[in-house]
C-alpha cells in the first residue's frame, strides 16, 4: 500500500469519526471490519470573567448660557428639526442643554407638525423644566393635532407632573377621544386628588377605549378595589352603572384619602 492511499485513508476515517461525534453516536462505529468505540466528552465549562465598569465617557451637558454664536446656531437648528437630519439636529440641542429650551420653545408654534413634535421629543431628552409652561399650553391648544397634544402632555407630566391638572382637566373634555384618551392615560402619573373625579367622568365616557384607560388609571392612582366587572367587553351603560360605586366611594373618602406609594419594580435576583 503505497503512503498516498494510506493518508486518504486516514483522512477518511478521521471524517468518519467526526461526523459520528457529531450526530451524537455513542455505540461502535465500524469500518471495514473493526470496531472503533466513540465517546461524547463534555468540555469543562469556565464562567466568562465578570464585566468590568466602564469609565464614563459622556460629555456633561452644557449649563453655561448660550454665547450669541451658539444661539444662532441654536435658531439655525430648528427647521432641521424635521427631514433626514432631524436626528442630528436633535443631538445637537442635547448638546448645547437646557439653556437651548427657550429656542426650542419657538418650535413649537412652527408651521410644521414634525418640527412641533421632534422639539417636545428633544425637550424631554434635555429635562427642560423650565419648558412645562410651554408644553401645557401646546396639550390645550384644541387646533393643534391629537398626536402634538397628547406628546406634549407625556413630557410634561414626565417633567412636572402637578402642573398638568388644568391640561389633563381641558382635554378630558376634548371633543377628540384620542385627545382623551391621552388625559386619561397620563393622569395616572399626576398624584393630585383633583384628578380622581376627572378620571370617574371619564369611566362613562362613549369610547370605550377611554373608559378603560380610566377605570385603569383610578387603580392604579388610588389602589381602589371595586366589584369585580367586566370592562373589556362593557357597554356605555354597564360603565355608568358600574361608575356609580367608584362616585360613591369616592364622596366617602376624598376628605381623608391620601395616595398610596408608587409601586417599585421589584430587583432582580
């Protein structure tokens, strides 16, 4: 047997013998005749070294007034607001902080509703307070679009949520049921007693997609536990019905209620 045969046949035997190992073969692999026994072998396992911290590497954001160059690149920025660039436009706001939130705040009575919406967006990212006001008056404006109203809220109750009562009050009433449908979603974040009885009307209300959006609201606000109903498939009068108990309740206890705390997410084992 000349060596070239030889190595094909090693070569051969070796693919065997891996694809056996492969497909998970624990009994007597053959060839030619002659047994060749094949074991599993389970490698040891090492645990990957625990994660390291990570120096920060953020930049602070800016505090310091704006320079009059930088707020002309600040006004520049607002109708990039909107376009493929808004992205890149709304990191530089985030750059230049909070003291860009009065430029931002002229955003939002431009012509164009993406420019509207991406200022809220990037107000939020900067946490500016001090734009609440603004946004307030943007959720109660009843000619701006639903979707501008209802994300103006959402900031504002995330900056600064007992400021929004008189917001939450107005669109509760709105004629848009999306727009209420916001009021009641948001005003479970708003610990203020002043939305409880906002929130019963809205149980009544025709939509029942608000309906739910407020009966849901109330539990979690007040922890409340009524009869058991079911409001998923309910009509307009099961939910005035059913929205008698929580008036009743309420009447009893509003002198002497007091908010439950906030649930906290539980820590991971």
């Amino acid at each position: 047997m000349n060596i070239s045969c030889v190595g094909r046949r090693a070569v051969v035997l070796t693919a065997v013998l891996v694809i056996g190992l492969v497909i998970g073969l624990d009994g007597p692999l053959a060839w030619a005749g002659q047994p060749f026994p094949v074991w599993l072998v389970q490698m040891p396992y090492e645990a990957p070294p625990a994660a390291q911290d990570a120096p920060d590497m953020s930049i602070p954001p800016n505090t310091e007034p704006l320079s009059p160059e930088e707020l002309e690149r600040a006004e520049a920025l607002l109708p990039l607001l909107e376009g493929k660039q808004e992205f890149w436009a709304m990191g530089e706001f985030v750059h230049l902080g909070e003291p860009s939130v009065p430029v931002l705040i002229k955003a939002l009575s431009m012509p164009s509703p993406r420019i509207r919406y991406n200022a809220i967006e990037t107000i939020f990212m900067i946490k500016g307070v001090s734009a609440v006001p603004a946004l307030i008056e943007t959720a109660r404006r009843s000619e701006e679009m639903p979707r501008v109203r209802a994300h103006a809220l959402k900031v504002a109750v995330r900056l600064d949520p007992l400021q929004t009562v008189e917001a939450i009050e107005v669109m509760a009433k709105d004629l848009n049921p999306s727009v209420r449908k916001a009021a009641a979603f948001e005003a479970r974040y708003v610990r203020h007693k002043s939305v409880i009885p906002l929130l019963i009307e809205l149980v009544t209300d025709e939509e029942r997609f608000v309906a739910l959006s407020a009966v849901q609201s109330l539990w979690i606000l007040t922890r409340h536990e009524t009869e058991f109903h079911d409001w998923d498939t309910s009509s307009k009068q099961d939910r005035a019905a059913w929205a008698s108990e929580w008036i009743d309740w309420w009447e009893a206890n509003k002198e002497t209620f007091e908010f439950p705390e906030p649930r906290r997410p539980k820590p991971r084992s």
